[in-house]
C-alpha cells in the first residue's frame, strides 16, 4: 500500500522513541493534534502500525531464542495445523514462513533449555515427526532501527536496544499479567486494560511504574507492520569467522547507515547476526548482500538470505511465570 507524504512523515516521528503522546507527535510533524489522531487510528486499522509495549525480556529471566525448521512433504500437507498450534503457544512471539534451506522461523522465549525441550517435545506429539532439520539460536541483543528516518536521523538517534544481562527483575503475578496484556496491546487508556485485567486502575499504575524503574517496561510503542505495508521482507543469517565486541560494533555501524535495515539480532549459535531488511524491490537485496559481503569479505564466512512469505502473531514479547 502507498502512504501519503503527511503519513510517511508521522510514522517517522513514532519511531524516534517510546511514549510519545499525540501532541509531541504533532509538535514534531506541525499537523494538527486531531490529524495525527485520525492518520494513527486509520493506520493502526489497516495493520500498518500497532502499539504495544517495548520490553527488556532479558530482564524478565526469559531468554529469546530464534528456532529453523524445515518442513518435510508430511509436515507442508499440515501447514495450517501447524501454524494454529504455534500461535496459540505463550512462549512463541512470532511466526514467519520464509523460502530458503529452511521453510519456517519462530521466535520463543524459555527460561531454560529444559523448557526448550518440552516445546520441542510437545510439538512432535501434536503435530508428528514433520522436520527434516532445525536450527536453534540463542539472541544475546537486539537492535531496532527507524525505517522512515532520514539518514541523518537515523544516525543521530539511539537506537531501541536489549541484550543479555545478569540482573534479573523481581516480577509478582500481577507483573506478569500486565506484561503479558501489554505485550499484545497497549492501544487503550490504562483504566480499560486495567479493568480487563480485573484489577485496580491505581494498582496497574504502581506495578507500571515499578516496572519502568527497573528497566523491564520501556515504554509503550507504535511498531510499523512493513510486511502489511508491502515491502519485501528479508532476513539475512551471518556467520563470522570469528566474533569480537569489535566486530559487533563494526557491524551495528554498517546497519545504522543501510536505510533498509529494521532489526538487527546477535545470536549464539551457527548464525552471529540475522539482520532483517525491508525492501521495495526483491532485487535490492541481491545488492545488500553483495555489498555487505565486499565490507566483510575478511571477517565473513557465510551468508544466507531467507524471503519472508507470510508473518504471523508479531507481539514484541510474550512472558510466561509459569
């Protein structure tokens, strides 16, 4: 879908930082207050942007993992089964479908690898034997990155950061409830959500506070939906050579300047980096990998891109105290 420049320029501003209220959004725009509230409703309607919490699950004490498979014939016959089972589980927080060596990418949170286990064990009693190989990854940061900044901007601005980290927050119950509801959506007012949840709007506001203190809850986002926007999504899985805090850096200040560049991910495991681009055409990313592969050829061992074909249940964490 094509948006109108008064779009395209309010959706950059909501993706400098967390917690901006309509009237800073308009500020920054020069639109009117009642126009950034029409333009975000519309969008916010037609899946192009969604609000929701924007979380450090690190701190939680889950960590994010990033699961490969690839479907054999039995397991592409129950594709949607599949699909159901995956989106109803708390602990996955996406679903991509992708063509490449693997035919399906989700990301789950665990607080163990026993847990792990059980969600690998769990899906072959549902479903079957339906893989002929995975892959499992363990994120140790991620980086977000605006996509409708300018260039200057973009460079300018902090980018939206987690990663690993020893400190783990002291969650109750009710922690875990509002994490859990924010995480899908925090598009109404707290008194509503809070009714929801059947708890006291002034106790909600506590645990929220509390929350933001202790790094866990960043604040409430809007999320551009690129792939409902129509751009080519890509995920490009690295492996380096050999892997220093040098070399991340290097790499984080590559993406900073590649306008196309959404999220960057670090993980332990086969791949060091997944870096997720958005495209307009399917030809630009025959040209970041080529150029990435010249900036890197020293350091670089193995690049694989993956095309996204369809993107399920996207929430930017899903916690679990059980």
């Amino acid at each position: 879908m094509k948006l109108t420049p008064k779009e395209l320029k309010i959706l950059a501003a909501c993706e400098t930082e967390a917690d901006l209220s309509i009237a800073m959004i308009a500020k920054r725009t020069g639109s009117p207050e009642h126009v950034v509230q029409r333009v975000l409703q519309l969008l916010s309607q037609q899946g192009v942007i969604h609000r929701r919490a924007y979380m450090n699950s690190f701190l939680v004490g889950t960590i994010p993992f990033l699961i490969g498979f690839a479907l054999n014939p039995d397991g592409r016959k129950i594709q949607k089964k599949l699909d159901s089972y995956l989106i109803k589980r708390p602990e996955v927080s996406y679903v991509a479908h992708v063509s490449g060596r693997f035919n399906l990418f989700i990301e789950a949170r665990f607080t163990s690898t026993h847990q792990i286990q059980n969600f690998l064990d769990q899906l072959s009693l549902e479903c079957g034997n339906i893989f002929s190989k995975k892959e499992i990854l363990s994120l140790t940061a991620m980086y977000d990155l605006p996509v409708f900044a300018n260039l200057s901007e973009r460079l300018n601005l902090r980018e939206f950061a987690t990663s690993v980290s020893d400190k783990i927050a002291k969650l109750d119950k009710i922690d875990y409830q509002i994490l859990q509801e924010l995480s899908k959506s925090w598009e109404e007012p707290n008194t509503q959500i809070s009714k929801r949840l059947n708890i006291p709007v002034s106790t909600f506001d506590y645990h929220v506070k509390r929350m933001r203190k202790d790094g866990v809850l960043l604040g409430a986002r809007y999320f551009p939906n690129l792939f409902n926007m129509g751009f080519h999504t890509y995920y490009h899985a690295i492996s380096m050579k050999g892997f220093h805090p040098e070399l991340r850096e290097r790499v984080l200040n590559y993406v900073r300047k590649e306008k196309s560049v959404h999220c960057l991910r670090v993980f332990l495991g086969a791949w060091d980096f997944l870096i997720e681009c958005h495209y307009s055409s399917a030809a630009e990313s025959i040209e970041f990998t080529d150029n990435f592969v010249e900036e890197f050829s020293i350091d670089i061992s193995n690049i694989e891109s993956y095309s996204v074909l369809k993107l399920e249940k996207v929430s930017d964490c899903t916690v679990n105290n059980n």
